[in-house]
C-alpha cells in the first residue's frame, strides 16, 4: 500500500531543488509501506552546492562567534521543536525504536549545545607577548566542510559535525545515506532556513554524490561517518585533494568480563550495549571474552534473558528491538548467522516474534547467542552489524587481552569487573579510542570525552573540544620583532 507522507529534495541557498529522478523509502519494518521519497542528485548538483556553500562562506567566515552561537542555539530550539513529528518518521524510515530515535535527536541537540557553549572560547584568538616579540595565533574557518553520515544514528552524527563546522565559521555541503534521508534531511531544511542562505546545503544520492563531494577542490575538510572500506576511499580521494579529513568508521568492540563478576548482575547492563538498534551502532558490544570456568554459566544466564526478547516494529509497544534498515545488511547478517551455524559453534536462536503476520514483511531477525572456541572465527573477527554476538572463552586475562587487541579495528571497548583499579589497567593494555567500564552503551558517551578509533576505525576524534574543534580550523600566525 503507498502512504506516502514525505519528499525530501536538494536544498542549496535554502532553495529546494528538484532532481531528475526521486527513490522510494520503504519501513524496514513494513516493506509495502512507503514512508516518502528522496532526490537522487548528481555531481551537477554536488558542484552547485559547493559553490553556493562557498559563497555563503565569504560573509559567515566574518560574523563573529557570538553571533554564530546565537544561531547555534536557535538551531537547538529547532531540533527540540522538530521531535514531535520527525521522531515517529526516523523511526519508520530507519527501523529503530522510538526510544532509539528519540535518543539520536536528544545527542544531536545535546552536542550542538555543547559547541555553543565551548565555541567563542576556542575560536577566540591568542596572544604571546615578551620582551623580544610580539606573537597572534589565530584560529580561521577552512571553508567548504563536506560531510557524509550513514543511516543508523543520522541526527546525532550529523549534529556532531554540524555543531564544530559552523561554530568555528565554516559552511557544509551534507550529504545523508540513501537509507534514512527523510527526517534528517527535514531537520537540517528547517536549521537551514534559521541561517544565511548557502550556510547549510543538503544533496542526496548514491556514493557518485560522495566520491564528487570528496574530490571537489573548494570542499576543504570531509567529515565522514561510515563503513571502514567506504571511508579509505574517502580517505585517498580527499587526499589527492589535500583535503583534511575526520574518519569515523567501523568497529568490533570487545567487551571482557572478569571472573569476579555475577553474570546476573551485568548481564542486563550488557545487553544494552549489544542489541541495541539490533545491533547496527558502531561501537556497540561486538564480542564477548568471558573466563573459561564461567563460561556455561554465562552463556546460560544471557540466554535466558536474551530468550525474554520481543523483535518488532519501532512503533509497536511491547517491541525490545526492530528490524535491520536493508536488504544489504539483512541478507548478509542471515548469512553470517547460517555461516555460524555450519561453523561447529553453538548458536542459539531466542527472543520471538511480537508480530508473527508481519515478519516477512520486515527485515527481522531475532536475536542469536553464539558460543564460540574459536576465537578467530568470521562472527568474531567481523563487524556483524546485526542482532548476534559471539561468547569467547579465555583462561587468563593476557589472553583476553590479546584477543581483544587481535583486530584490524579499535573503536571502542569495556572491561566488566567488581574491583575498579583492575579494570582500569586492563583497560589502558586495549587498543581502542575508549575503553568503558562496567558499561558500553549510550550511556557511556559523555560530551567533552573525545569519541573516534585507532587503527581502522578511523582518525580524528568528535564529540571533543579542542581535538574535534581543531580539525575544522587552520592556524594563522603573525609575530613581528620588537
Ligand atoms: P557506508 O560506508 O556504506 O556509507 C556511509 C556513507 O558514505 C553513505 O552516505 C554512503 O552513501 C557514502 N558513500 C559510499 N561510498 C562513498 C564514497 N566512495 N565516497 C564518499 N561517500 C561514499 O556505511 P553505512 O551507511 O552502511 O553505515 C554503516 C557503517 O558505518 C558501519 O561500518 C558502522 O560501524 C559505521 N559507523 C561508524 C560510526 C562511528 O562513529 N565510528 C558511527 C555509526 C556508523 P551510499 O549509501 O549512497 O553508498
């Protein structure tokens, strides 16, 4: 059935464009559901938008932070205003709960209020004086910011390059994923109108729209959110171009239970790190390193809680997790699970099905627990991305350590323990841009702890002060001799 309630085009100079050609979003969990349509831009497009971002560049680049922050705030207002109706549409678009979205929206405000709060500080500029010299280090807007997020957390990761890119007197090019362009794309209009014309533009399409975005000469920094094989190509496109880039990408964060702890007690606290948007966060629990001796007992007791799970519509009360946001993931998560299965571990299926009529209708998976001795197998080495995840046996916790470190990736990770000091010198020996204790969810995020990987995940760090603000600056200096 078509129920089509949104279309979301090209915005530039805060004109909607129209395109050629527009895609259907269809609910993830209720695939003859249309939820809206999208514009499939172009390359044309893209250049369109940079220019005008770059003219817009000009004069905002010369309003002072004040003035930018007082816009900042009004646009914290305008997110606030927009969950109402936008919440109930990312949930249908994107799949997740509502509580999920409504999550993702309070992050996105939350960090666009902290870079109000933290801007004119930064961007102020600084003075050395002595006998001999005289010496000013200012801190100036690179330009055009292109920025590229991907479809599961869209509004906070979008807000998190939003919030330093203006703040610091730069102007965007944003370019949402093709999976969950509606509302975000509805929220940066309205932020958009808020601001001078060309301040925020928005193009839509497939990844011809990214790769023109990242090879663009005007576009001087790419802020990425994504895939770790997406985000090395953005990586060599942008570097030809000298551009800066800030990469936020894939992870497969471990999670290492002590043998000090009740498997009862953390369990529940676990779990919110591990099917949490079914599992497609980034830096959600990826696998689970428990001492060998606990080890039945653990994979027992998560099952029985696991085996309480509802999977359902975002929408629908009663519902613990909804479906995965494509076909892509889907089919390739229904693989991994079959691909286990066949692998000698044991893979238990739990949770069911809150509404049975309508599964195949939807890109639902129940939840699966997955005991495995081989601690180098595909669902431990990957990024699942999907609601499953593997329990690793250890006898020591050098062992567990190295296995937490034995991975291209290094997002982040936490260490489950009832004595704090031994946590935290396991947790210093992890490779990973954080390591959480006692928790690994959304909770674990504070604003000013700076949030980003080592080796694959990425470069660069958001969320911070000064490591996420310095990135979307250059440095001038003058000194004279006295
Ligand atoms: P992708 O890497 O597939 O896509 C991310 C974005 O990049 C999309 O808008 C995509 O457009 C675009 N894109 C694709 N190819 C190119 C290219 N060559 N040049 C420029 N842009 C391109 O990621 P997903 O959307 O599938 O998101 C899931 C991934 O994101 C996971 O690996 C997850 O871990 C990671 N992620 C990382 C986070 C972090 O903070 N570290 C947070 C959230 C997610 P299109 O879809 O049209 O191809």
């Amino acid at each position: 059935m078509l129920n089509l309630e949104c279309q979301v085009d090209i915005l530039i100079n805060n004109q909607e464009v129209l395109a050629q050609n527009y895609a259907e979003i269809h609910d993830p969990g209720k695939l003859t559901d249309v939820v809206g349509r999208v514009a499939v831009g172009t390359a044309e497009d893209v250049d369109k938008a940079v220019q005008a971002a770059h003219n817009a560049f000009l004069d905002w680049r010369k309003t002072n932070s004040k003035e930018r922050i007082e816009k900042i705030t009004a646009a914290v207002k305008v997110v606030q205003d927009s969950m109402g109706d936008l919440v109930p549409l990312l949930v249908r678009e994107h799949g997740g709960m509502l509580w999920e979205a409504q999550t993702d929206f309070g992050i996105g405000m939350a960090t666009l209020e902290y870079y109000a709060g933290i801007g004119e500080n930064f961007v102020k500029t600084e003075f050395i004086e002595d006998d001999s010299s005289w010496v000013s280090i200012e801190k100036k807007a690179k330009g055009v910011i292109g920025a590229i997020v991907p479809w599961n957390m869209p509004v906070c990761l979008t807000m998190m390059k939003v919030g330093p890119a203006l703040v610091t007197g730069n102007t965007m090019v944003i370019k949402p994923s093709p999976t969950a362009p509606l509302a975000i794309s509805i929220l940066l209009k309205r932020i958009a109108a808020i601001l001078p014309d060309g301040v925020i533009n928005v193009v839509h399409g497939d990844a011809g729209v990214g790769v023109a975005l990242t090879r663009h000469p005007l576009v001087k920094k790419i802020a990425f959110t994504g895939g770790t094989e997406t985000g090395a190509q953005v990586n060599s496109n942008a570097a030809s171009f000298f551009k800066a880039v800030t990469l936020e990408l894939g992870g497969n964060d471990p999670a290492i239970i002590l043998d000090d702890v009740n498997p009862a007690d953390i369990i529940p606290k676990l779990l919110k790190g591990v099917y949490t948007r079914s599992g497609q966060i980034c830096f959600a629990v990826k696998r689970i390193y428990v001492q060998e001796k606990m080890l039945d007992k653990f994979f027992n007791t998560m099952c029985d809680i696991v085996n309480e799970y509802k999977v359902g519509h975002g929408l629908a009360e009663g519902a613990s997790f909804g479906p995965l946001n494509n076909n892509k993931q889907y089919n390739l998560v229904k693989a991994m699970i079959e691909n286990t299965k066949n692998s000698g571990a044991v893979v238990r299926e739990l949770g069911s099905k809150l509404n049975p009529e309508g599964w195949d209708n939807g890109y639902f998976l129940l939840p699966h627990v997955v005991k495995d001795e081989d601690h180098l197998s595909q669902i431990v080495s990957c990024e699942q991305f999907g609601p499953i995840i593997p329990i690793i046996p250890y006898k020591t916790v050098e062992q567990a350590i190295e296995y937490a470190n034995e991975t291209e990736y290094g997002l982040c990770s936490s260490v489950w323990s009832s004595d704090i000091q031994r946590a935290l010198a396991i947790g210093q020996q992890i490779e990973a841009g954080s390591t959480f204790i006692n928790n690994h969810s959304f909770e674990s995020l504070s604003l000013g702890m700076p949030f980003g990987g080592v080796k694959n995940s990425g470069m660069g760090r958001e969320l911070a002060g000064e490591p996420t603000l310095s990135a979307y600056i250059d440095y001038h200096t003058m000194r004279y001799l006295k």
